[in-house]
C-alpha cells in the first residue's frame, strides 16, 4: 500500500484523527492501493497561513537561489525517474512508454524554469517615443502576486502539477495544491521530493480537500491567484466564485485534425491513432475528431479501421501497449454509452465498441451526429469518429462549430491551405502534419471559449502570476 500525507509548513502530516481516508484503487492491479486523507478546515488554514510567512520570505530570494533549487528539483527526478514512472503506471493505469513520457517532461519543465528564473531581471522601458523620454530613465519588473492555489487533474499528475509548481518557485511564490482524488499519490509523491531537496518550509503546501473545503479556500483572501486544470464544468464555477482574483483555466476539448486530399495517409493514421488510443485517449487534447477531404476519404476509412482494430491493448507494464484501462469502470461505462447514443443516432461502428470492465478498447465511429455527446462533448477516451468533407471551409465551419479550442491538427503539403486555417480555425493552436496532442513545455498552451482562459507553459505561468511594477527616475 501506498500511503502519503499533507504538505504543511514544510512537513508531511500525518492522518490527524477522525479524518477521512481518500483511497485509491489501480484501474488495472487489484493488489495496488494508495491511501491519503481529505484535510480538515483547521489544516487548510494552517496551509494558507505558512504560505503567507514563507511568502514574505521566498518572495524576497535570489534569482540564484530559486534557480539552484529548481535544479535540484530537476536532478532528483532524473534520480528518481524508474520509481516516478512506476508509480504513475499502477495509480492511473498509465501505459509505461507514456509514463517514461511524462517524466521526461518533467524533468524539462523544471529545467526550463529554473533557467528562466536564473535570467529573471529588470526591463528597460524605452521612453523615446516621447520627448519628455530624455529626462528619465525608466524599468519595469515582474513582482510575485502572492499564494496561489493550483488544481490538478489526474491524467498528468507530475507534469501538470510541474506547470504550477515551478513557475510559482521561479517567481517567488508559494502554493498550495489540490491533487486530483483520482491520483493524490503520484502529486504528492512530487512535492515530497521537492521538500527532499530543500525546499524551504511554507513555500509549497499540498493536502487534498474536499469540494465544499476547496471552494473556501478558493474564496481565502490569502490565496491571490488560482490555476485549474480540469473540466470546464468545475473551472468555470470556480472562476465564477472569485471575480476579483486572477485566474488561469486549461479545460477540455474534443481536438479536430482535417486530412486534407495532399495529406500523406500512411502517416496521418500513424498519428491520429497514436493520439486517439493512446493512454485511452484520456488527454484534453486527444484526436477526437477527424474530418476527411472527399478525395481520401475511402482510403483514410480502410487505413483507420485496420488500424484501430490492430492497435494494442494490454498491461500498462507491456512497452508495446498503447491502450490501456481507463481510469475507472464508471468512466469506461460513460464512454460506453455515448458511443451507443451515437449508433442509436445513426452512426457506424467500423472497429472496437465493446467494453470490459476499466477497459473499453479503441472504437472507430463514422457520422456520429453532430448533436450527440460523441459529436459536441469531450469524450476522454479512446473513441475517434470520422466524417467526409467536400470543401475546406465546410472543414473549418465543422471544427469553427465546437464550443472547445484548444488545439486542431491539419494534414497537408499545402502551405495556402495551411495559411488558411491558422488564419481560420477557431483555436489556440494548430499543429500541422502531426497530432494535436503533441505539446512543448516552454510554448503557450491553453484554450479558448469553452476550453479556458488565460496560457500555461512555464515562461506564460510566470508572466500570470506575476505583476509589472514600473520604476520611473528623473535624471
């Protein structure tokens, strides 16, 4: 058994009495079972409390100082990389060439910030643009906000708490965060290690709450920023409880990829069904959605279907799986029944559809229509449906038409038909001849309309939760 506590004021808390247990079961291994413990309003002051005295502090270190242990952080993962990646495996099912995956980010997000904090310096304004610029030397710097609240869903655990954690250290913040119910282990596993390498005590608090506890502490007046990533459902409310905080959200999304008649087949099914079934397809920005040029639409058809019938399911331990177990049999059951309202609709099943418990096996769906949870919500999970088109605006009306927009994909040799959707298409990013769930760490990530607001990565984070202070002196 797994078992990890909260993060306060530097140490891992224990179980106080008369907590409640929050246990996790593997969706794939019986026998794994981690266990923490939803903390209680008196702990959750507490955390606010030691983030607002290590803020007056950390606030006030060196850039070198947070670099060095920004650094450290990014060593120790290296360290710790086989145990990191195992334990992402067991809690959430993660096929283990994925988890190798999010580690390896991992370690690149905290690198990345501490080089950024390591060059963190002053801006000189140039006031030349006025004449009375002469008379004055002008700079600006980025100051910390304050505590920030960071919500973490359980798909990333490591890598998306990372994009909260580490900017918050290499601006001077503190935090406190909230794993996923779904995967505390994994979250706190992380902030264990950073406490390991010494991190200073207050600067990063973490404990898992529950929803009436973490609206409140959303609500605090210690808390000056709140970061979620998670459903739109959940980040919108929150959002909607604080109007006067600032507030960075990264949702969900049902990601489009158009195949355009140019586009190299071979290699589009390559990528598409990588990122359909990949980790189930449990990924905001999973291939959701493929919309086919008429000209190629029969041959992507064949190529999808063989493709999604051949791809492997198995053990998330086998290097060769690609779909393994979702993250729970009630998930697995919802995908289950939006795939059959779309048949029910008038959809064809061309391959998978037949659930097993936690796993529900790659499921390839052709006109699911357009009004059906499949067609408009986020399906989170391994289900690709497909669709002929006979115009490239009739493409970009379909995919214009989502009320998510995170990150589309386009096949093509055609840089006028490239052009013309990343002038077109209703997204925060289009990602051409590969798949939408391909992301760096260092470039803006984050959607619009219902997918979110404000951008991560690591050097958009620091921007957010910081605020310029101008200092203007007269020569």
């Amino acid at each position: 058994m797994e078992w990890r506590g909260a993060f306060v004021g530097g140490e891992e808390i224990a179980q106080p009495p008369n907590a409640e247990v929050v246990e996790v079961q593997s969706p794939w291994d019986p026998k794994w079972i981690g266990r923490s413990f939803l903390a209680g309003r008196e702990l959750v002051e507490d955390a606010v409390e030691s983030s607002l005295r290590a803020f007056e502090v950390w606030r006030r270190s060196s850039s070198e100082e947070r670099s060095s242990l920004l650094t450290r952080v990014a060593d120790e993962i290296a360290h710790r990389k086989e145990r990191l990646a195992e334990l992402l495996v067991f809690e959430i099912g993660k096929p283990i060439v994925w988890a190798e995956g999010e580690i390896a980010r991992l370690e690149i997000t905290f690198r990345l910030a501490a080089q950024l904090a390591s060059i963190e310096r002053p801006k000189t304004l140039d006031l030349s643009y006025d004449p009375r610029g002469k008379d004055f030397a002008g700079s600006v710097q980025r100051e910390p906000r304050g505590p920030v609240l960071a919500f973490v869903p359980y798909n990333w655990p490591y890598n998306l708490a990372a994009h909260k954690l580490a900017p918050a250290l290499a601006t001077g913040n503190t935090i406190v965060l909230k794993p996923s119910p779904l995967a505390p282990i994994s979250s706190l596993e992380l902030v264990r290690l950073i406490h390991d390498v010494g991190c200073p005590a207050g600067v990063v608090n973490a404990m898992n709450l529950s929803n009436d506890d973490a609206q409140w502490l959303a609500q605090h007046d210690g808390v000056k920023l709140l970061s979620f990533t998670g459903s739109p459902r959940v980040g919108w409310f929150l959002k909607s409880l604080v109007p006067r905080k600032p507030v960075v959200l990264e949702l969900g999304g049902d990601a489009s990829l158009i195949v355009w008649e140019d586009a190299d087949i071979e290699w589009a099914t390559q990528r598409i069904v990588a990122s359909a079934y990949g980790y189930a397809g449990q990924v905001c920005i999973s291939a959701q959605h493929v919309l086919a040029s008429a000209g190629v639409l029969d041959q992507l058809r064949v190529r999808l279907t063989e493709a999604t019938l051949s791809c492997k399911i198995g053990s998330p331990l086998d290097r060769d799986t690609v779909c393994g177990p979702m993250i729970s049999e009630g998930e697995a059951a919802r995908v289950e029944a939006w795939v059959e309202e779309a048949l029910k609709g008038g959809a064809n099943l061309l391959a998978g559809g037949v659930r097993n418990g936690t796993w529900y096996p790659p499921t390839l769906v052709e006109n699911a229509p357009p009004e059906s949870k499949l067609g408009c919500e986020e399906v989170f999970g391994p289900v690709l449906t497909l669709v002929g088109v006979d115009s490239l605006d009739e493409a970009l009306a379909r995919v214009n038409s989502s009320k998510y927009g995170i990150h589309a994909s386009l096949f093509t040799q055609s840089e006028e038909v490239v052009r013309a959707c990343h002038d077109n298409l209703e997204v925060a990013g289009l990602i051409v001849n590969c798949a939408p769930t391909i992301r760096f760490d260092g470039m803006p990530y984050g959607g619009i309309k219902d997918s979110g607001f404000g951008r991560e990565g690591v050097a958009h984070a620091m921007e957010a939760m910081t605020e310029p202070k101008v200092l203007l002196q007269r020569s």
